[in-house]
C-alpha cells in the first residue's frame, strides 16, 4: 500500500552495493558471510563500518513531526522523508536489510508517544498495522509494517508501557500499485479497499505505516476502522514527505528539510 517515491513523485536510485571488503584476522570467514547477508555499511549514509552510524541517528533523536490528516486526526511522523530517515527506509524496505528493523521500530515507538496522551492516563496503547497487498508480501518476505509494529510494541512493553499489536485491518479488495499514481489516483485506488476483520478493537487505537506522502492510505485506514466503531488517536509513521505540489516552507533556500516538511505539512493539513 506504500510506496517510497520522493516528494516529487520520483522513484529513487537504488545504490550500488558495497563492495567486497578484504577479510582479515580470525573469524575474518564469518565476518565475510555476514557482510553478504547483512552489508556492514551505515543504512543512512552508506559510510562502511558499521549498520547505522551516531550521526544518521541522531537525525532521528529529535522530536517527532506533530502533523494531521485532513479529518484533524494526529499524525505523527520520526522524521522527513527526506535525508538519513529516507535512506534507512528504502534500506529496510527494498535491500530488506533485517539488522536496520530494530532502529525502525525505536522511532516509530518514539513517534507513538508524540500521540496526545491516552485516556484515561496509562491506559494500553494499541497499534493496528496498515495492511500489506499480497505482491508486498512476497516481494518484502512478508507484513514489514506488522513486523514494524510488533517491534515497537515489544520496545514499549520492556519500558513498561502497555502496547499491544492488533491486525485488525484487511485489504477487502484488489488495489493497484500507487507507485505510479497521483495523489488523486491513490485516493481513488484505496477508497473503500479496507475493513476490519475480527471484533472491534476495544480500546483507541493507533494506525502504524512506514511512510505517508499523499495521506491516502492512512486515511482509508482511519475511515475503516471509525466505520466499525472503532476509537482512532492517530497515525504514526517512520517518514512523512510533503504532498506533491505542495508550495515551499516559509524561510530562507537552504532550511533545514525536517523543519521545511513540518511547516508545509502542518499548514496544509497533510490533505491529499
């Protein structure tokens, strides 16, 4: 249901693989083979040694971007799709680099708590992961965001916060690829394709993706889940890119992107 194309609607180019690096030392055999199952280079900058590097991390150290749908639901986004946090995903999402999950799941944990506090204070926190078309499936060996989902709920419950993951949502219908579609496109391609399976969550409950850009799918999430009666607090995801056509943040050329993202964003309404 996602895609990670750029604000732009452009897909991005894939970087080449590292190369091989020259084994060394004891071990130096098993630390070849782990290099081919999972590149040693930093998933936000490509700079070897080590899988994801103090200064990419700390692009996602900073508060999350308080955001909304267009109904007024809460979105709360890691980070702009744009830099180290776009890196990382298309890393995650297309190398299917299983090592770089875990910093995923941290943000998207940290972006949960951005949320307005639950009511009453304490109470379990629910998360529902969009659901994946089955060609996502078996292109990402299996449900990335369910897996996304289930890790943050494991981070909140060892802090010792109630987190529960609920699958709650279906896709009832076939739904093309947005990859190639505007924001008008994607609207209509998912307009109706969600329901919910199972009883209604009992608890609000908090819609999970790895990226929105033109808020199409999490919508429909929302309305799906509403439709059933089910408590909605908000959206949360990894990136969040400023809708195609959107006019430049206010402010100097050369502004910091994250903060340009959370000016056009919250100004427009994340509307499609």
């Amino acid at each position: 249901m996602t895609d990670p194309r750029d604000a732009a609607g452009l897909l991005p180019v894939p970087r080449h693989p590292p190369g091989p690096r020259r084994a060394r030392g004891p071990g130096a055999a098993l630390r070849a083979a782990a290099d081919l199952l999972w590149p040693a280079d930093c998933g936000g900058c490509a700079n070897p040694g080590t899988a994801w590097c103090g200064s990419c991390a700390r692009t996602l150290a900073a508060a999350p971007l308080e955001l909304r749908l267009a109904d007024g639901t809460p979105l709360r986004a890691a980070a702009a799709h744009t830099g180290p946090a776009r890196e990382l995903l298309l890393e995650v999402k297309e190398r299917r680099r299983a090592e770089l999950r875990p910093v995923v799941a941290a943000a998207l944990a940290g972006a949960v708590r951005a949320l307005p506090p639950p009511s009453p204070p304490g109470a379990p926190v629910l998360l529902v992961p969009v659901p994946a078309r089955r060609a996502s499936r078996r292109a990402r060996g299996g449900d990335l965001v369910a897996d996304l989902a289930a890790r943050a709920a494991h981070a909140e419950r060892a802090a010792g916060r109630p987190t529960a993951v609920v699958r709650a949502l279906r896709v009832r219908r076939r739904v093309a690829d947005q990859t190639l579609l505007g924001a008008r496109g994607r609207r209509d391609n998912v307009a109706g394709a969600f329901a919910v399976r199972g009883p209604v969550p009992a608890a609000p409950c908090v819609v999970v993706d790895d990226v929105v850009t033109t808020t199409a799918t999490a919508t429909e999430a929302v309305r799906a889940l509403r439709a059933a009666g089910a408590a909605v607090r908000g959206v949360v995801c990894l990136t969040a890119a400023a809708p195609p056509g959107a006019p430049a943040a206010p402010g100097a050329a050369g502004a910091d992107p994250a903060v340009a993202a959370r000016h056009t964003w919250a100004e427009r309404g994340c509307g499609d």
